[in-house]
C-alpha cells in the first residue's frame, strides 16, 4: 500500500508523530549552534532518523538496528541498519559531530563507556559528541517505564563518563527537554524555539551534554 502522504511519512502509520519534524527541526538548529561548520556528522540510534534528517552537513551517517527506519531517512543520508557498536565503516578522525538522544541509557556503564571511545576514535580533534538524555533526577518515576533501560544517567554522573573516555565536558543543562516526545511540549516550531531558548522550561526532564575529544 502506498504511503498516504509521500510528503510526510508519519501520517497514516504512526499518527502520534505528526508534528515531529518540525519539533525536530528546531532540536537540530539548537544542537548545531554547539559544532558550528560540522561537515560529517553520525546519528547513532537514529530511529525515524528526525535529527540527521535536518542536518545540513554535505556527509551524514545514521545508524540504527530497525531496517523499518530506511523509509524514514533522507536520500542524502548514509543509513546503516545493525549495532552501531565500533562504528563499522566510519574512519579514525573523520567526524565533526557524534550525536544521540534517548540512546545511553539503554547499555550498562561498560558498554556506554565502550561507545563513547568509538565515538571519540571516530572524532576528529577537537570534533564534539552531543547528547541528549532523559534524567533520572528528573524523572525516576517513569525513568524504568522502558524495560530496555538498563542505566540511570543524571546530569552528575554523565560528565564523569565522558571525562574518562577522553572528553572534555563543555556544557551540560540538566533539563532542556520534556521527558517524552509524547507530552505537552508544543507542536509548533516557532514555539519550540522559544522552549529551547528559555531559562524556564516546564516539565524538562531530559538533559543535554556537550563535549569535546581531547
């Protein structure tokens, strides 16, 4: 059956999500700000592949373990379906920008400290990882809704983690964005800007780090 809107792949077979790319679409202008002139970028966990969709950079790489996520992606996007785990296929130094939301906290301690040494492998010096993670601190009691959640990150103990993976930590907002995509945040872009911008932001529970490979 063909797609009802060619032009908005969410509508029909994912109701829920219409709207998201434009919430999205103000996330990536926001993130961005933080790897001004980024050229490669990797999304790992990409899902509907919302953030790496709106990324200008003439390289994107997306990679995520649901081959359901192609039709999502952009044709200039280089999706690669499998564990993202050594970034197979990603050269040593060859990235300005390593981004992820809603994605650490699905690995134990070992195993997101591991991804963050890919990700620093594949980072060129100077290059930034960006992160964006629902806080436990914030949200303990729906942090364990998700079975798949395996760690509780917070904004005291993320830092850490990066610092010994070979980052310096350059910022880090413990509440930027509401918990769940689901929520009350508003749908339109103009007011999503306007959000993202504000020192107060209601039911924030997911934080944001930014660091830098040393």
């Amino acid at each position: 059956m063909s797609d009802p809107n060619p032009l908005n792949p969410y509508v029909g077979a994912y109701p829920w999500l219409d709207g998201r790319a434009g919430i999205w679409r103000e996330i990536a202008r926001y993130v961005l700000k933080d790897a001004p002139g980024a050229r490669t970028v990797v999304e790992l966990g990409a899902g509907y592949c919302d953030f790496i969709n709106n990324v200008p950079a003439p390289t994107r790489f997306a990679f995520d373990l649901n081959p359901d996520m192609a039709r999502f992606a952009d044709a200039g996007v280089k999706l690669r379906v499998g564990d993202c785990r050594g970034l197979p296929g990603i050269a040593d130094g060859s990235v300005d920008l390593v981004f992820a939301s809603n994605f650490l906290e699905h690995f134990t301690v070992d195993e997101a400290a591991a991804l963050l040494r890919d990700a620093r492998r594949v980072l060129r010096p100077g290059g930034r990882i960006a992160l964006i993670q629902p806080n436990h601190r914030r949200c303990q009691k729906h942090y364990w809704d998700d079975p798949t959640h395996k760690t509780a990150f917070d904004h005291r103990n993320l830092p850490g983690l990066l610092t010994q993976n070979g980052f310096r930590v350059l910022r880090v907002d413990p509440g930027l964005l509401p918990f769940s995509m689901k929520s009350r945040l508003p749908k339109i872009p103009l007011l999503v800007r306007w959000y993202l911008r504000s020192p107060i932001r209601p039911l924030a529970a997911q934080m944001y780090a930014v660091a830098e490979r040393v």
